[in-house]
C-alpha cells in the first residue's frame, strides 16, 4: 500500500508546504479526480477507512486552517462526504482538526524515502544491475 499511496502523499504534502510558508503564491483551491479505489487508499492513510466502499460521488476535502493570532500555525480538517473526519487518536467529534504535524505523520507512513527502499518495496531488483 506504500507504493500505491506514495506518489499521493508526495503531492499533498508537498502543495500544503507550499501553501503553509507561501500562502501570497500558492492556488487557495485544489481539486484532484480519482476513482473509489484512490479514496479507500486516502482513507486507510489518514486512518479512517471504515471499511465500507464509498459511494457514487463521495469525496475528500482537505481544509487548511490558520490559528487566529498565530499566523505561522496551521490545522486541518478531513472531510469525508462532507462531514468531518475522527481520524482515530487524533481528534474528535467535538474537534475534528488536526494539527500539521500528526497530519504530517499520517502522511510520512506511506513516504519511500529513496530510490533503493522503492525498488525493496517492489520486489525489482533493477537498483541493483548493473549497465
């Protein structure tokens, strides 16, 4: 599951950075298609995959919040189908924000930190021949 939610988790991660320390540059509104498959793999990531195959037209929204009086500190709240998310041990029903850094731990679980670890992950031994 690393290797299919990889390259995913590569790209929030690296499009909330970009909106946390550029907000003036970066895109206010981000949209991304994909198919129920990709949205069961995005729920188990944030640890909320309730094992029920989403519906026709069920979405993720990802909403990042600033702290009032802290402009450097940032939360975020996960959407599913339009409701806040219980991502389990992290918030709650009465306070469904995470802070940035447990979100960023839920998305380093599925990070491959290099070339090698991706092709060890993967069963092809192609790092290692040589040309």
């Amino acid at each position: 599951m690393r290797l299919a939610g990889m390259p995913f988790s590569k790209l929030i991660e690296n499009n909330i950075r970009n909106a946390c320390y550029h907000p003036d540059s970066a895109p206010k509104l981000q949209m991304y298609a994909c198919h129920d498959s990709s949205i069961v793999l995005l729920l188990s990531m944030f640890n909320c995959f309730n094992h029920h195959w989403p519906p026709y037209s069920a979405n993720i929204r990802l909403e990042l919040y600033e702290a009032p009086g802290c402009p450097d500190r940032y939360w975020m709240k996960i959407l599913y189908c339009n409701k806040a998310v219980v991502v389990r041990g992290l918030n709650s029903d009465e306070y469904p924000y995470i802070c940035m850094d447990m979100f960023y731990e839920l998305l380093k679980r599925y990070n491959v930190s290099s070339i090698a670890e991706y092709f060890k992950l993967s069963g092809c031994n192609m790092y290692k021949r040589e040309f």
